[in-house]
C-alpha cells in the first residue's frame, strides 16, 4: 500500500521500518526532519510537509500528545485538508477520546476514513512488529488496514465501529499499567525498607501470583532503579492519566485511584523527572520511606 506517516519518535520510527520491510510505499514527515534519515536510507521518502504525506491510500499518525496530532490534523495544509476522498487517516497515538470524536466527525465530513489503534508495547515491541493493536472504525476502513496492522504487530485487537472506543480501552490499559507501577513501587519501598532484596522478592512475585509481562517488566526496572533511557517518557504518563481522568469526568465515572496516580505524576515531573521514564512514579514510595533523594 502507498503509506503516510506521520510521527518519528520512539514508537513511529519502528512502525515506518516495519511498514518498510513488509514491501508498502512509505512516505515519512517529522516535525524534525534529521529523524526522516535513517528510513530514507532503508528506502522511505522524506516528505518536506505533512500534506506530501498524505497523497497515499493510508496516513498513520504516532504523535506525543493532542496538541500534536491537532497541529497536523486541521488547517489548510493540514492532513484533513490533504487527504484524498476514501482515504484513511489511521490514528495510532495515545489521544483523547474527545480528540478522537472530533478527527471522525471532521474525516466524514470530508469524505475520508478514520480508524484509531491505539497500541500496548514498547518502542522494543515497535521495532520488533510484536505490537498490540487496539483498532476501532467502521469495518470496512478497519479491514483495509489489516496489511499495515500485520506489518507492525503481533495481534490486533477489534473493538468495535466507533473509533474513539479504542482511545478509551487503550487509556484504561495505561491506567490498569501506572496502578501496577505505584502498587509495586509501594510494596518494593516496604520489604526494601526492612532490609529484603528487592530482585529476590521480584523473583518470588512473579514466580507466584504476579506473573503478568507488567509485573515482570516494571518490576525489574524499578527493583534496578533504571529509568534512564526513558522507553516510554514521564510527561507522556502523566497525559495518559489526565486523558483517563478526562474521559472518567464526561462518563460520571469515578477513578479515585486515578487521582492519586495524577499527583504522582505530578510529583514526579515537580522534582525534575521530565527525562525519565514513567516507572519513576515507583520509586517514589521509597523516597517517601527516607529511602534515597527526590
Ligand atoms: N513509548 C511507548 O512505550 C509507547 C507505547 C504505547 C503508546 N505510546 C504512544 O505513542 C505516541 C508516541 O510516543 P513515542 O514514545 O513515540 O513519543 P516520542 O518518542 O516522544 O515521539 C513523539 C513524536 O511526536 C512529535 N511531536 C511532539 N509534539 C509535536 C508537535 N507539537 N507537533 C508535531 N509533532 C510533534 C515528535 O516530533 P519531534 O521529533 O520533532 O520531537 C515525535 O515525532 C504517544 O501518544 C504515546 O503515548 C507510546
């Protein structure tokens, strides 16, 4: 297929060379064009704006934030303004559900497709096409997609035809992840307090009752207190919680565990954490504890 993308970060640069390898046409932009480098010499072309990205049949956009994805969306050379009749704009970043209504009211109005697949994994995961892909729209845009979702990940996920449904899965699964990380950051700043080795107690939580990839994963890096290079950024989780407390506001839902994860959030960000990844929210129980500096 003829593919835009849109977003070279982290999780964007290993989508585009997976997209590559499975032999799809693939056209790059980058608000930094210096990261378009590395794929044109695997073979993509470097688009100078975002509508030079948007002349295939599909544009993914994998941006930080809504700030972001709003910036290349609308406007007049934006990519609703640039995208032919039919085509689809495939929305793979962590967004709101409200920014996700409004990109599908906006792509109908113009006679365009929409899709959000919001995905779980790492920029491992996105480099490795072992992605999980959370993917909402109306079928027959979904099941257009389904070469691009086989190129990039692991296994999709349907969710249903109203797009912004996948933006509200894939929120609660961040929250579901960050209750994880302050849960095992509590219980680590406990035993490590009294003296118990962190990585054996790691080793018996996830030997037993606890032996889900998340506990396994954030386990070790807050048991190793590695949190530099940030595989996925603080103030991106910081976002992802505001976005579910968000979305928690319009449905009358209440999270109060969402609010504490907020200010943990905070706290973190506060005390200069805006570098590291967001499984630094965990060891700010054992600073808490009298256990290390903020
Ligand atoms: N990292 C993960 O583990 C992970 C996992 C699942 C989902 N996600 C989600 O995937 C999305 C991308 O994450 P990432 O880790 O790839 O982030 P990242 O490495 O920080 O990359 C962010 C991308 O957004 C661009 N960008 C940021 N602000 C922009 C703006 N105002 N205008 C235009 N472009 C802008 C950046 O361009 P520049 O290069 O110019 O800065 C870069 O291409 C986020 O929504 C995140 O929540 C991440």
């Amino acid at each position: 297929m003829k593919v835009g993308v849109i977003g070279l970060g982290q999780m964007g640069t290993g989508i585009a060379a997976n997209l590559l390898r499975a032999g799809h046409e693939v056209t790059v932009y980058n608000r930094t064009p210096s990261k378009a480098r590395p794929l044109v010499e695997k073979g993509a072309y470097a688009a100078a704006q975002v509508a030079d990205a948007c002349r295939g049949d599909v544009v993914v956009t994998m941006l930080a934030d809504d700030a972001a994805v709003e910036g290349v969306a609308f406007g007049e050379t934006g990519l609703i303004a640039s995208l032919r009749k039919g085509a689809i704009h495939l929305s793979m970043s962590t967004i709101s559900v409200a920014l996700s209504e409004r990109l599908t009211a906006a792509h109908a109005n113009a006679g365009q497709r929409f899709v959000a697949a919001p995905v779980f994994g790492r920029p491992e995961a996105a480099a490795a096409a072992r992605l999980f892909i959370v993917a909402a729209g109306a079928p027959d845009a979904v099941a257009a997609c389904t070469p691009l979702f086989e190129a990039m990940g692991q296994r999709t996920f349907p969710i249903g035809d109203e797009p912004q449904a996948a933006n509200l899965v894939k929120l609660s699964g961040n929250f579901l992840t960050a209750s994880a990380i302050e849960a095992l950051g509590e219980a680590m700043a406990l035993v490590g307090k009294a003296g118990v080795d962190r990585r054996r107690y790691l080793d018996l939580l996830t030997s037993t009752l606890f032996t889900a990839p998340v506990y396994e994963l954030y386990g070790r890096l807050i048991a190793e207190q590695r949190f530099e290079p940030p595989g996925f950024a603080a103030p991106l989780g910081h976002k992802d919680i505001r976005l579910t407390l968000a979305a928690a506001e319009t449905l009358r839902v209440p999270m109060p565990f969402a609010a504490v994860l907020h200010d943990r959030f905070l706290t973190l960000l506060a005390h200069g954490g805006e570098a590291l990844d967001w499984s630094a929210i965990g060891q700010l129980a054992a600073k808490d504890a009298g256990q290390g500096e903020r």
